[in-house]
C-alpha cells in the first residue's frame, strides 16, 4: 500500500497535482524508483479554508400565540461537532438562551446532507418597555417577528 504524501483532516492524499500544463503528477512512485523524466515543477497552491461562524442553532419553523407572540420554535441544536434531530423550544427558553449569547439563525436543513444548513439571518432580542420581543436580523418591531421562517 502508499504511504501517504499528506494527511488532511482525516483524509490521505496519495497524489498532489501541478498547476503546469503538460505535467500531471508532481510525485508517482513505483516499485523500480521514479517514473518519467525529471521535471521541475512549482509546487502545490495552498488553500486556506475559513472556518464559518459557529451556530448553537438553527430555527426551522415557528408556532405563534394568538396574540402574536412566539408560543414555541423547532429548531436543530448543535451537539459537538453535528446537530441534533429537531426540538422544540418554548419562547422563554428562547430569550434566556438569546440573552446568555448564544447565537440561533433562521434557516432551513437541506435536504440529504446532515448537519448543514443554508441560513439567512440571525435571531436577536429587543427589549421595549420592559418586553422581550424576538426579531431576524436588524429588524425594529413591537411584537415577535420572525420574517423568513415557516409558520406551523
């Protein structure tokens, strides 16, 4: 078996190619030594990932009270480095989660890739006249609104 040339995130990668036209494998080994002529090349790019802001959750859909206020949320909660299956978060729960600094968005699961998510905008808390209301995004409202999440 080939030892690796390098180790990535759990992943072997056993070739590394070049950027130069006409020269396809940098190394390529063989039981005699080396095959092909001997070719300077440049060496690999290297890429740079950025790691994504870290989400403690994922606001899927929303149920509201009569009066217009959140009555409870279906949301994915990250658990280490995966989510969980959906819960429901009663609207106190919430606000005193939002409050502590932990940071919910509104967005959907998409489908067939677990624990990945296309999110649009971040819940936040307002505070007028001693109420607690729950808005997406820069939003300014006098009661719960969470634009862009499915109603249940």
């Amino acid at each position: 078996m080939k030892q690796p040339l390098v180790v990535l995130d759990g992943y072997a990668i056993f070739a590394l190619y070049s950027s130069n036209p006409g020269c396809s494998a940098v190394w390529q080994r063989t039981a005699f030594g080396t095959r092909g002529s001997a070719v300077r090349v440049r060496p690999p790019r290297l890429v740079i990932i950025m790691a994504k802001e870290k989400l403690d959750g994922v606001i899927v859909a929303v149920r509201y009270q009569p009066n217009g206020q959140v009555a409870w949320v279906r949301a994915f909660l990250r658990r280490g480095p995966t989510f969980s299956d959906y819960i429901l978060l009663d609207r106190q729960t919430l606000i005193q989660n939002l409050q502590e600094g932990k940071k919910y968005w509104a967005g959907q699961r998409t489908p067939q890739l677990a624990s990945t998510f296309k999110v649009t905008q971040p819940l936040r808390v307002l505070t007028q006249d001693g109420r607690d209301i729950l808005v997406v995004g820069d939003d300014a409202a006098d009661r719960d609104s969470l634009k862009g999440v499915p109603v249940l």
